[in-house]
C-alpha cells in the first residue's frame, strides 16, 4: 500500500466489487476451534494502541489448552501486527477504518492448514473496535454495511390490481401484489347502471383500504425508506393518495407527480418504474439503466464507438483505446497467465473459476514451441478478471463501472456481450 488516504468505495466502483468478493469468500471459510481472528478497526482508533491491544491477546493467548490452537493463534494475531507495523510505516489513512480477517483453513483435514489474511477497506466507517476469535470469521458487521439501505416504495394501482414493490440500490422486489375481484362499469342482469356504479365505488374504495393497510405495514416497517412513488391508470392513483388510506407520515414521503401507467399490478411496475426517471435519477438503479441504455443506442445505431466481448475489450484495453468500461457483477473468471523460464513468452486464457485448477495442470504440461523449454516449472499467475481488467482500465486512465444482474438491463449486458463492454475514445479498428 502506498501513502496517503484511502476514500471510501462508491457501490458501482471495481472497489466495492471485491470487497463484495471477499466478503462471499470469507463466509466459506471454516476452522475447526478459535483459530479464525477478526479485527475491526475503527478511523478514530489509532493503530498503534490496536497493535498494544494484539500483543496483550499473544500473552492471553498461552492459557489456550490446544497446542496446535494456541500455536496458530498465536501466528495469526504475530501477521496482523506485522500488516499493522506495515500501514503505520506506509503512514495509510482510512477515513473508514480497516477490517483484517487472519487465520488457518484446513485443505484437507487437521494438520493441513494454511494461513490466509484478507485487508478490507469498509465501504461506511468501522464504529466499534472489534476482536473476535472463533472458528469462522465474523462477518456480519461487513455484511450489514454493504447492504443498499436507502429504499424506494413502490405503488402500482389500478382498481382492479395492485402491486407493492421497493426499490433498494438496483434491486427491485415485488412484496405483495393484490387483486380487488372488481371487473369494470357494465350493466349486470336486473340491476340500474346507478346502483350499480354505486357498488362498484364501494368495491374501489374497500380495495383502496386494502392496498393502504398493506403499504402502511411494508413502508412502515422500512427506517430508510426515502420516498414512495405512486402510478397507474387515470384517476386511481389520486383517489388513492387523496383518501384515508396511507398514514400521514407515509403521505408525506410520496414523490410528485403521480405518473400515468397503461395498468396497475405487478406488470405496471416495470411501466412505474420507466415514467419514474426523473423522480429517480439520483438512484444507482437509474443510473445504471442510463449507462446501459446509452450502451444499447451505440449498438443499434453501429457507432463504432463501443466494443463488447472479453477478447475484443481487453485488445482495445491494451491500445489505450477505451474511455469507460463496464463489467458485469455476474463475470466468473479467472485470468491465469503462463511465464516460459527459458525465452519469457507469456500465455493468459480466462477460464471459470472452477475450472482454475485443471487448466494449470493443462499449463505446466509440455514445452515452449519457441525454445523448446519444458512447462513443469513454469510461473503461473491467476487472477480474479475482473480485478484484473480494472487495472489495465486503471492504467490507461479509463472509467470502470460494475454492472449488476439484478436489474434487466444488467442482465443484457451478462447474458448478450458476456459480461464485458467499454465505451471508446475514438473509432478502433480491431485486428
């Protein structure tokens, strides 16, 4: 780590990504006593009173009755104060804090162990200093701050339909869609059209009750809802609003205008959410539906002026060409890099990450075809894609932005151009 302050991770930011990375990894991982130590540090502890606070630990650590325990402990606690020793020298700041996770995995059964450290910049800043030892990492602390708290209520109305959603960072979720039995103003057998839209307004009004209690537990429930927006077909979605029907303090949160949707339901709420642009253009959810949508225009009108695919991106990537690029949350790759010892040539290939371990075997077999230089002992090198092209993004001074898959447009960008898709500086001829 070099000098200076580090700024927290903004959640579309190659960043966030792999903490986000690790954090999944760091789940998976199981000791078998207290040999897993996690530490959290928080931005106004000094480090050099957590390195005192470790040493007192290696000296509480010899009543630990296990030999091998104790021992590992021990290492563990000696390497997150030698990575401490290491950030005060590199005088690194964090205005978050830093969390480190340290401790000895089984491969294969007891007495297989190898050590592991993860150094994790939290996305929001550590409150609590934390030591905790066990036999898995804890986590949740990590795992509460990379949650999209901030949420947006969602109504779709009409008088026969409705649905509740929300919409939290990019991710939309349906929680309850309702249906009134109402069918529309015609005549039934025997009955004045009066009285009968009389029974109708009833129905709408009864109805109108029940979607209000059902928002009113859902939203209120909610500490960081920000706003509700409101749609549906003509003049529903104000007698809705205007009537008893949500809780003064939920009224207030309703963002104007109401918008007009073909229908109300689950099926509106797509509609909902694309007449809400202007109401959520500060969100991430719009903001990556805008960097996607401007993507898909350069592709339908052929501009030249983007690229898609692993291969033709990491070309343009190499040339300097590339002005933003976009990589999928949903990419499973690893990049792993041969080295031939006799004349230096270098093979990558990206593969699955399941697939990491057969592949080198692969690698290490036979000799180079330039200077007939066995592979047996080759250098090889892996690493996570997208991590890895995000540096040569970094390099030539190129944007990087993650894409999600929960949202439908990110799930364009994965499942059609495999995940991987840049905007270009200028008109590339790729070779």
């Amino acid at each position: 780590m070099s000098s200076g302050k580090i700024e927290h991770h903004d959640r579309s930011s190659i960043e966030y990504y792999k903490v986000k990375r690790d954090l999944d990894i760091l789940k998976s991982k199981r000791g078998y006593h207290t040999e897993l130590i996690s530490v959290y540090i928080p931005p106004s502890r000094p480090l050099a009173a957590v390195m005192s606070y470790l040493r007192n630990e290696i000296s509480e650590s010899s009543n630990i009755k296990s030999k091998s325990t104790r021992q590992m402990v021990t290492d563990a606690i000696t390497s997150i104060l030698a990575r401490l020793k290491i950030l005060v020298d590199s005088k690194v700041v964090s205005e978050t804090g830093f969390i480190i996770f340290d401790g000895f995995i089984p491969v294969h059964g007891p007495g297989s162990e190898k050590e592991e450290q993860y150094v994790i910049v939290p996305p929001e800043p550590v409150r609590t200093f934390i030591y905790h030892c066990a036999s898995e990492f804890f986590t949740k602390p990590l795992e509460e701050m990379l949650l999209d708290k901030a949420t947006i209520g969602i109504i779709s109305l009409e008088r026969n339909e409705s649905a509740i959603g929300t919409l939290r960072g990019k991710h939309v979720e349906i929680l309850d869609v309702m249906s009134s039995g109402i069918h529309g103003k015609h005549r039934a057998g025997g009955q004045s059209q009066h009285r009968f839209e009389r029974l109708i307004e009833e129905a709408a009004r009864e109805f109108y009750k029940r979607v209000g209690e059902h928002a009113n537990t859902i939203f209120g429930e909610i500490k960081e809802l920000e706003g509700i927006i409101i749609g549906g077909p003509g003049l529903t979605k104000q007698e809705f609003l205007e009537g008893p029907f949500l809780r003064d303090e939920l009224k207030s949160k309703v963002l104007l205008p109401l918008l007009d949707t073909d229908g109300g339901g689950e099926t509106g709420v797509r509609s909902l959410l694309f007449k809400a642009q202007d109401l959520l253009r500060d969100t991430e959810f719009m903001k990556e539906r805008k960097v996607i949508d401007k993507f898909m225009d350069h592709v339908a009108r052929d501009t030249g002026m983007i690229t898609y695919g692993l291969r033709e991106v990491l070309d343009a990537l190499n040339n300097a060409a590339v002005e933003a690029l976009l990589l999928s949350e949903g990419i499973d790759k690893v990049r792993v890099a041969r080295v031939c010892n006799g004349c230096g040539k270098e093979t990558e290939v990206f593969v699955p990450s399941l697939e990491v371990d057969k592949k080198i075997d692969q690698l290490r077999s036979g000799e180079c075809p330039d200077c007939k230089t066995g592979f047996v002992n080759a250098k090889i090198d892996k690493r996570d894609a997208v991590e890895y092209l995000g540096e040569l993004a970094a390099r030539s001074g190129a944007k990087v932005r993650m894409i999600s898959t929960a949202t439908e447009q990110g799930s364009i960008l994965k499942n059609t151009f495999g995940g991987v898709g840049a905007f270009l500086r200028y008109k590339y001829n790729q070779g």
